[in-house]
C-alpha cells in the first residue's frame, strides 16, 4: 500500500478502469451503496456541512455493518487509497471530506441500545449526538456532548466533548467507557480500560488517528430534568465581562456557553435588537432544581431581554437555537485562556464586542465555554485531550453564504483571535486546520509522544490520515 502522512489534495494517481477494477470487491459488497462521481446521489452523499466542493473523493461507500467497513478498508489498503470517515460532516476542518480518496460514510450505522440497568448506552458509529440524546432522555437518562444535535457522535467524542455537562459531569471522552475499533489491517478490537488500553487512551481525545469506530460505549447517568435554557443581554462590555464572571464563579453543576454576534431576527428577542450586538447565554444547571434560583440569581442581576431558562428535559436543551443550514462554508480559531476562576475583564469584552461590530458579512460570532469543575478534576494522564487546567475555552468563528466572501472572512477571525489573545493552545473538534503545528498545539509534547507510539502500534502505514493528523 502507498502510504501518506497527509490527506491527498491532488487526487487518486489511479486511473479509472484500474480503480475500478480495485473497487470491485468493495461494489460486489455494497451494490449502489458504492457511488462514484457518476453515480446518482454523488454530490450529496459527498457534500458536507461546512461546503466547499474543491474535494472530490474517489467513491463514498455507504457501509451499514462493521465486516463493510472491514472489507471497505481492505480495499483500500490494496488500493492506496487515503481514507476518510463520515458520520455527522461537521468538523471544521472537514476531514470527513477528502480528494481522491474512499470516504467510508457511516450513517446507515444508526442504531442506539439504552441499558438503564447497567447506565450504559451503546451507538453505532454514524449515530447523530441527538439521536442518542433523545433516545437516552425517553428514559431520564444522560449523557453530556457538546451544544448541536446533528454532529456525529463518535467524532465528537473522540475528540473531547465540551457542552453543556461537562463541568458537572465531566467531558464526553470521560464518560467513554469502550468502543469497538476496526483497524487499518481489516482487524476488528476492543478498547477498554482492560483491552488495548493503550488504544482506549488515544481514542479519548487523540480522534480518527487510529481506526474506525464502530460502535461506542457511553457513561448515562440519572438526569430527567435540568434548569435550562436561553439568557440575552445587550452586548455592553460591562454586561458581557458581568456574565463571563458569574459563570467563572457558578457552582460546577453549571455549564453552558455564551456567544457575541449580531443578533439575528429571533422571534423571541425584541424586534429593536435585531441586527445589533448581543450576548447570548446557553445554560444548563444539572444540579438540583431548588438551587438553581440562587444560581442563576447574578445573571438575572444583570437584566436580560430575553430569559427562557427553566426547568426542562435535559434533550430540550438541543432544541433550541440552531446554526445556519448546512452547505455555508466558514473558518474559525480556538484556544484556552486562563485558569483556576480567570475570567475576562471589561477591556477583553470591549474588543470581543468591537470585534463583533465589525465582522463582515454573515454569520460571525465570539464563543466562549467555561471550563473547571468536573474537566479539571479529572486526571490529566487518564485521556488524550489536554489543556484541561484552563479557565475558558473561546473560538472565533464565522461562515459565509458565498465563497468569494471566505477570505474576509478568514482576516476577520484571525485579526479577531490576535486581539483576543486566542491562539496557541487548542482543540482539535474546533480547528478549521490540520497543520503540524495545529497537531503541537492541540497535544503537549509527552501527550504526543504518547499518541505516536500508539499509532506506530495500530495504524503503522497511517491510513488513518483524514484528521489532526498524528504521523507515525
């Protein structure tokens, strides 16, 4: 097999009737569930969140078992073809996504198994984060992702996982508790705290370096309610750098994010705050519901216009205010400031809000997660991810309906994210890169070192490069 240490830009160096004939096996086994650029159903089986059509895979095999995606690997290998893995198509980066290469496309493996007695719940790998949620929330169960229903979950949660949970009860790769992997090699494995622990570390945080998640399990706990929901304020610095500091200081059942940007024509926001500037808080307390009064007490001091926070089914939480359609394309930058209870003061606020004010056309937004509690409590050597000493994780990200419009767009959130200070320290689930340095900015050293030396293990030739790439 010809191996890459990057994913392939330049497309498939075989020509068509030799990988047709290499992927022969592969359409034997699926049928029209193999597409190719001729196939009906192509483009949209290839397209993805985040758009742009300057990748064209090879084929998308719809694989719906895991001796497909087996078999779809084997072809590969023998092929030389990069792989790339689907389910949601959200990541930034768009890793799902690659030129010339096989893209294993997961989502006809949607199927979710709730175990209340064990407080385990198990889903395939193309499962939705919503799907799982609604599922688990039919029995007053939970487990904690991110804010947005319609990522994929395996991808999420082999990144990190930071929503509206994690300080209560941790990030999602701490509530991993296995996952079945099918290896570059066509091997099928376990990965748990007793079998190939080495790579149950590195999943937990190091992403799709390793194999194909088929199946994962998943920590629920007890939660049939939580005290939720929407704060808006006017975006004044004094207000926002108010709000940051009552979410720095909250008990750690309290977990949320809060976005600047424009204020887009909500019907439950006044019809005089649209198209300004505002701060957007999206809270959950999963504490109990008498306490949540006073927790939420020094965010009511600050006069919200908008205040929809109450108690509610935690899946609710996903039903909210959703992002734009998909198909937009878009850019962002991420990075951890701070540590212990820091929060950022009204000078940061002035340029976030400034910043805001002059973002070009779009959808442009400052997002900011507290982080503490639970995330920090957590051993730092149990999983891959890092950076778990920090005070708040900001991403400056933006999207814009046209291409032409992308460059302005990439000026704005990297002269947003000098100003603010964000940069350095990152995560990989938020990075719209994939560079070497990304990769160093995501991992310390030793957290790295650790990661190549699983990968030299488990995916020697790196056919597994669709990612943060960890070269081996």
């Amino acid at each position: 097999m010809a191996t890459q240490d990057t994913p392939s830009t330049t497309g498939s160096t075989t020509t068509s009737g030799t990988l047709d004939g290499a992927l022969a096996p592969l359409a034997a086994a699926l049928g029209d569930r193999l597409l190719t650029p001729a196939s009906d159903g192509f483009a949209d089986a290839a397209a993805v969140f985040m758009g742009g059509t300057e990748r064209t895979p090879a084929a998308v095999a719809r694989v719906r078992d895991t001796d497909e995606v087996a078999t779809a690997l084997a072809v590969a290998h023998r092929a030389g073809l990069p792989v790339a893995v689907r389910a949601g198509g959200h990541n930034l980066a768009r890793h799902s996504l690659l030129d010339g290469g096989l893209v294993l496309d997961l989502r006809l493996m949607d199927g979710v198994e709730i175990d209340r007695d064990a407080g385990v719940g198990r889903a395939q790998g193309g499962v939705l984060a919503g799907d799982y949620i609604a599922a688990a929330g039919e029995h007053g169960l939970a487990t904690g992702f991110g804010d947005t229903g319609g990522v994929g979950l395996a991808g999420l949660a082999l990144g990190g996982g930071i929503g509206y949970l994690s300080r209560a009860h941790g990030l999602t790769v701490d509530n991993v508790l296995g996952a079945e992997v099918v290896l570059a090699d066509g091997r099928v494995v376990r990965a748990d705290a007793d079998e190939n622990p080495d790579l149950y570390w590195a999943l937990r945080g190091g992403g799709g370096n390793f194999g194909v998640v088929t199946e994962i399990e998943l920590r629920l706990r007890e939660l049939p309610v939580v005290t939720g929901g929407m704060f808006v304020w006017p975006a004044e610095p004094a207000t926002l750098a108010g709000v940051l500091t009552a979410l720095a200081e909250a008990p750690a059942e309290l977990s949320g994010m809060v976005n600047v940007l424009v204020a887009p024509p909500l019907p439950m926001l006044p019809a005089e705050a649209h198209g300004k500037p505002i701060v957007m808080a999206l809270v959950c307390f999963a504490g109990p519901a008498d306490q949540a009064e006073a927790v939420y007490a020094p965010l009511r001091a600050l006069a919200p216009v908008h205040d929809s926070v109450g108690e509610i089914a935690y899946p609710e939480m996903f039903a909210g205010v959703g992002g734009p359609e998909g198909g937009m394309p878009g850019d962002a930058r991420t990075g951890f400031l701070g540590d212990g209870a820091w929060a950022p003061d009204e000078a940061w606020a002035t340029a976030a809000v400034g910043a805001v004010l002059g973002a070009p056309p779009g959808v442009a937004a400052v997002n900011l997660r507290p982080m503490g509690g639970a995330i920090a409590n957590a051993d730092p050597a149990d999983t891959a991810f890092a950076h778990r000493d920090a005070a708040w994780m900001v991403t400056v990200q933006g999207m814009t309906p046209q291409l032409d419009g992308l460059a302005g767009l990439r000026e704005w959130i990297t002269s947003t994210a000098d100003t603010l200070g964000v940069g350095g320290r990152g995560y990989v689930n938020f990075m719209s890169t994939a560079t070497e340095e990304d990769v160093r900015n995501a991992y310390p050293e030793a957290t790295l070192a650790r990661l190549r030396e699983v990968k030299r293990a488990y995916d020697p030739g790196n056919l597994f490069a669709s990612n943060h790439n960890v070269r081996p």
